[in-house]
C-alpha cells in the first residue's frame, strides 16, 4: 500500500493537512517539550515508599495542655441544685461565675467496660445470621441457572396445558356471523352516463 511520507512541519502548518503514517499516530504540529517533560504538577514523592510509610505510622498524639469543652448539662444540674436555675438570665449569670468541664478519654478510661458476648462466646458472631450456604461446585457448574431454566419449561408446559382446556364459548353475534350466508351483489358497476355505451378498447 501507498505509506505517506511526513514532511516537514513548517511546510504544513495546518494540523488537518498533516500526512498520517500507516499503523502510526498523527504527527503534532506544534514543537513539544524533550521526552522528560512533566505535564502539570510535579509530584515530590520523596524517598520514601508505601511499606515505609506504613511501617513507621505516625498516631495521633492529644495535647495535654489543650483543655476540654465546657459541660453545660452538668452546669445547668449545678444552677437548679443552686436555686439559680428558674430563667435563662440566672442560668447565664451562674455559668459566670461557676465552670465545669467535659471528662477526658483518660477520665472514660477508668469507666468499668462492659463485656462483650464475643469475649465470653468465641462462637458469637454479629449481625444478621447468613442464609444456607452456597456451593461453590454448583456456582462453578452454572447449576442454578440450568435448574431455573427448567422450572420455567415446565411452567410453560402447565401454561399450554391449561390453555387447551379452556373452552371457547361463542356469542351470538359469532354464531350468526358462522351460519348466515353472504348476500350476492347483482348491481352493474358505477359508470357515468356519457360512458355507459362505449364499448371496451384493448
């Protein structure tokens, strides 16, 4: 076959007058960078790779001198114990002048933890209990699709069975229609006066 050679880019600075190459892809028009060239963002990877980065996980360290947020349901408890609980305005005022604080999870910590049923029960499992296990033999051999295909085979046989039982009952409107004999037209074609004697004409 006829393989186009490419000319020079200057000559064609069109990018639809460019000549393509057979089995190659289309010439740019424009000057490109070098091969390392990055398009875009550079990515600063460093030298450090997934398995260092998941070797040396860095957690979460809380910092002690941060204090917790203000308890309000434990104020509000302190101003009604205080008689300073009847309005916003005393609420407000008590909360001036008296503070509480949110426990810590180091505070928790010290809470009794309750027992789980799957540290008494090795057994135990959670959720919802699964439905009857598959087989992977007849997942393998398409089974259920081949035992689905014949229950709809023999629905379908019951179906033409019980179609045939049916009986066909008529009306008497198709009773009429089956016995009456159709009327005999005997009236002469419509032609107009002026050619009803002319004859025929091959």
């Amino acid at each position: 076959g006829f393989v186009a050679k490419p000319m020079g880019r200057s000559k064609l600075p069109n990018p639809l007058l460019l000549p393509i190459e057979v089995g190659r892809p289309k010439i740019p028009s424009v000057d490109l960078p070098p091969p390392d060239h990055t398009y875009g963002i550079k990515s600063d990877l460093g030298g450090e790779g997934a398995g260092a980065v998941i070797g040396a996980w860095a957690e979460h360290a809380a910092n002690a001198a941060v204090q917790p947020g203000r308890d309000f349901r434990q104020l509000n408890r302190m101003a009604i114990s205080k008689g300073a609980g009847s309005n916003a305005q005393q609420v407000a005022q008590f909360r001036r002048t008296h503070d509480a604080r949110l426990k810590g999870g180091h505070e928790k910590g010290t809470l009794p933890a309750h027992a789980l049923p799957s540290s008494q029960d090795p057994n135990f499992s959670y959720g919802i209990k699964s439905g009857v296990r598959v087989s992977m033999d007849a997942l393998m051999a398409n089974q259920y699709q081949n035992d689905w295909v014949a229950e709809q085979g023999k629905k379908e046989d019951q179906y033409q069975m019980a179609r045939k039982s049916i009986p066909v009952t008529h009306t008497r409107a198709s009773l009429g229609h089956r016995y009456v004999e159709p009327v005999v037209d005997d009236r002469p074609p419509f032609k107009m006066k002026k050619f009803a004697n002319v004859g025929a004409r091959v």
